[in-house]
C-alpha cells in the first residue's frame, strides 16, 4: 500500500468536500431576501431637564449634556431588500421624519413600526451602539412604544443590528464616519462639519437638519453595501450594491441637494 499516495488522496477528498459544504452553505444563505434597515438620527439637548437635574444633584452632577437628555429630532432611514439569487440590491422605502412635524415620539413610533414589521430584518446604523439605540431605548420607555425584536436584544454583537463603527473596526480604535467614508471613496459629510449640526438644530433650520440626516443614512447605506458583499452575508458585489444603492437614493430624493451635487456626479464617474 502507498501510504503517502493515499494520505495525498484523502486530504484531497477532504478538501473538495470542504470546498462543497462551504458552496452549499453560501447558497443557503442566499436562498431567502435579506432586509436591511439603515438608520440615522440626529438630536437636541434637552437643556431645560438637565439644569434640572443640576440643580436636585446640587452642582455635583454631570456637566457634560450626555445621552438620555438628547431628544430625537429626526430619523432617516433607507429599507434595503437584497432579493434570493439577485445579482442587486433594491431601496424599497427612504423616510425621513423630523420636528416641527413630528414629535419624538411620533419619530420613534414610526421607526419602531417599520422595524416591527421587518421582523427578520437587521438594523444598521454607524454607532447606534454608543448612541442611538440608548437613546432610541430611553424615547420608547418614555412615551410607551413597544420596541421591536431587533433593539429588545440588548447585547452590542446581536445578529439582529450591525453598527458599522464597530464591525468596521473590530479591534482597533474605531473611527468617525467621514474618516472611513473618505478613505474609501464614499462620498460624505460634504454639506456640513459634523460639529455644525447642533448649531443648525439650535436654530431650528429644520430643511437642513433633514438633508443631513439624509446624507448620513445614504453615506451608511453605501458603506454598508460594500461591507455585506465583502463578508459574504448577500449575494451580489460591491460594486453592485454601490450602484443599485445609488440610483435607488436618487430615484427616491431627485431633488436633494446631497444628491445632485455629490451622489449622482460619483456615480457617473463609476459608471
């Protein structure tokens, strides 16, 4: 007997059966839609309850305006089906609530609606885990909202969110969303500093604060097209969700100032 021959036969075998089973489970994976629910919010300091909360600590509270004093004054976000064997994304729905429309809780009624009645879908956001999940979280027991499955799962690493902040990074220091965007030629931040939208939400200019949250949800969505393709978790490529994506955004805000100016010159100039 050739032992070497055969142990060569063997680990062969191996091989291919490993190579078969990683085939099938990737086509099982793709065999049903895929709904991902990309986020994004922006907020006010509720000043008034916090020199409240000041005042009962007796000057020895927080100074710092932190999170559960920051009331949602508007959510975007992008529905995106990734369809069983579709070589392409499609952008199903792209809502945007803000104030002086909408209250906070109607804001979040709203998205938790949508999510409820995605079940199966995931949530993406850019660092809902450090932000807008808490506060999300906080909105809902206040004005008694029934959270959805995907945010009643508290732990950071659930199936049911991606933040990209953290899978982006994953042991190394995580970054802002115009650093990585940038890097990777997505366009972003591009009609503000992110440091000014407080000013703009502070002086009520409501039409901005809406197109800045719509840039960040179309920003995150694009991000998170690439990172999907590039983990195996949907089927079609990077550069088919870049463009599917896109010309979904566009088809769904044709007059938006984020979209004339950047989203469509940057997909011309891919196509």
């Amino acid at each position: 007997m050739n032992t070497t021959q055969n142990d060569t036969t063997t680990v062969s075998d191996l091989a291919a059966e490993a190579r078969e089973f990683s085939r099938q489970s990737q086509a099982k994976m793709h065999a049903t839609d895929k709904v991902f629910v990309v986020l994004d919010l922006e907020y006010r300091w509720d000043r008034e309850a916090h020199r409240l909360y000041q005042n009962i600590e007796a000057g020895g509270g927080e100074n710092e305006i932190r999170w559960p004093f920051c009331s949602i004054v508007c959510a975007s976000w992008l529905i995106i089906r990734f369809r069983a064997l579709d070589n392409a994304p499609m952008v199903e729905h792209f809502t945007t609530l803000s104030r002086p429309d909408h209250t906070e809780a109607e804001i979040v009624h709203s998205l938790c609606e949508v999510m409820a009645n995605n079940p199966s879908g995931t949530i993406v956001s850019w660092g809902g885990e450090s932000k807008d999940f808490a506060a999300i979280r906080r909105a809902a027991a206040q004005h008694d909202i029934r959270l959805p499955i995907q945010l009643v799962d508290g732990h950071p690493h659930t199936a049911r969110r991606i933040d990209l902040a953290n899978a982006t990074s994953c042991q190394t220091q995580s970054v802002h969303m115009p650093e990585y965007a940038t890097a990777t030629g997505v366009p972003s931040k591009l009609m503000m500093p992110s440091r000014c939208i407080g000013k703009a939400v502070e002086h009520e200019d409501w039409p901005l604060v809406r197109e800045v949250c719509d840039q960040d949800v179309i920003t995150t969505s694009l991000i998170a097209g690439r990172y999907l393709a590039a983990h195996g978790i949907v089927r079609p490529s990077g550069s088919a969700c870049d463009h599917a994506i896109a010309k979904g955004v566009i088809a769904r805000r044709p007059d938006g100032v984020f979209v004339q100016k950047y989203l469509k010159p940057w997909l011309s100039a891919r196509q």
